[in-house]
C-alpha cells in the first residue's frame, strides 16, 4: 500500500478537508474565518503569512482553512499551499472597484495551476454591507466566471462583519466536496 493511499484513507476516514482561503489584500479572509469561529473581530491586522484555522462546526467533516496573505509581494508565495486542496474560497472586496481586474488576472492564474485542478470554487462577494458595493453579478462578470470551465464555482454575497452569507457559503463547498471525495465513503 503506498503513502498516498494511506493518506487518503486517512483522510476519508477523519472525514477532514482542506480549503485554501484567497484573494487580494483587504479583501476580508482573516476577518471571515474569525467570524465563523465566533472569534473578536475587532482587532485585525494583514496577514504577513498564513493562518490556519479548524472549522468543526460543519459535522461530520473537519475543515482545515489555510488564511494566506494577499500583498501583492506575497502572492508568489500561494503556490506552495496548493497540494491536496480541496476547494479554493476566493475572497473579493465588492468595495474596491479600482482592482477588480487585478482580483481577475490572480483568479484566472490559479485556476490555470494544474495542482489546483478539480478544486471547487467558491467567490465570497465580502463587504456587500456596505452601500454602493458591487453586486455578486457585476463581480462574476469583472471576473469572467461565466467562462470558468475547470471547477465547479459559485459566487456569494456576503459579510465578514455581520456574517450574512458565511455559513451558508461554506456549507455549499462543503456539499460540493463532499459529493466529490466522499461519494463512496
């Protein structure tokens, strides 16, 4: 029996996933996951790395979420925690009209990364509290999603301050994970 084998029966086993949470900086990664920990979110400062996080509110998987930086000088860096993912949640800040092209062109190239293959796909439109933010439809047409043919997508409306949208998002890759890697477990 190999090591990967070995891993995945381990995996299905402990029923765990892994998502890698990513978008520009500012975009509101850190403050979601805070939020769907019932953690403070009061105080949050950019991320100069990454974070870890372990949901277990999402019985019976265990959601391991990787928090990586989006400065621009740290965005070189995502490819090394592309292994074994299993959904990308892409964060964008429906506020910041200026980089929406720039939020594309990450996009497009991740999606293009053959390690993040079959990954499922979800777009959190953050910060849609905020008035004159742009709607989950004017982001996924910024963003060209009607074109993505590799993954499994979809986009949400939500809020990492009031948590509108969080739990229902997450739910959705889950099930769609699930269907994937679990359908005979």
């Amino acid at each position: 029996m190999g090591l990967h084998t070995i891993i995945k029966k381990q995996r299905q086993k402990e029923k765990e996933m892994r998502f890698l949470m990513l978008g520009l900086d500012n975009a509101g990664k850190t403050t979601i996951i805070k939020k769907l920990l019932n953690e403070d979110i009061s105080q949050i400062s950019p991320t100069l790395g990454f974070n870890i996080k372990t949901l277990t509110s999402f019985e019976p998987y265990k959601l391991n979420i990787w928090d990586v930086g989006g400065q621009r000088t740290l965005r070189s860096y995502w490819r090394n925690y592309f292994e074994r993912t299993d959904a990308v949640i892409w964060v964008v800040d429906a506020t910041d009209r200026a980089r929406m092209s720039d939020c594309r062109d990450e996009l497009r190239g991740l999606l293009q990364e053959e390690r993040l293959s079959g990954a499922t796909l979800l777009v959190f439109a953050n910060k849609a509290d905020v008035e004159g933010c742009l709607s989950p439809g004017e982001i996924k047409d910024a963003l060209g999603l009607e074109d993505v043919r590799t993954h499994t997508w979809k986009i949400l409306r939500c809020s990492a301050v009031t948590g509108e949208g969080l739990e229902g998002g997450v739910r959705w890759v889950v099930e769609e994970v699930a269907k994937r890697i679990y359908m005979f477990g």
